[in-house]
C-alpha cells in the first residue's frame, strides 16, 4: 500500500508508482532529515533506514 506519505516528505527520493510501490529515485542523503522523516512517518512501516555496514 503506498499512502505517498513518503514522496510527499522527500520527494527528491522516493516515488510512489502507479501500482502503489514507492520506488527510491534520486540518492539518499546520509543523515537527511527529511527522509529520516519519511521513514518514520510511513504509515505501514515499509520503510527502513540502514547503514553502510547493515
């Protein structure tokens, strides 16, 4: 279920498709506020934030 919760937020990263799949489109900052954000504002908890030795 994409709610666009997370475009809305940081819409230079992720998009929601027609289908409803959010899809990552632009790179994804390190320790970027807004998709810090978006992940904890995802409403069905799809997204997860992991570091570079994860």
């Amino acid at each position: 279920m994409g709610t666009g919760a997370c475009e809305y937020t940081a819409p230079d990263v992720f998009e929601v498709g027609d289908e409803g799949v959010v899809k990552i489109i632009g790179p994804v900052p390190e320790d970027d506020k807004k998709v810090r954000d978006a992940v904890a504002e995802c409403p069905v908890g799809a997204l997860k934030l992991l570091g570079p030795d994860d």
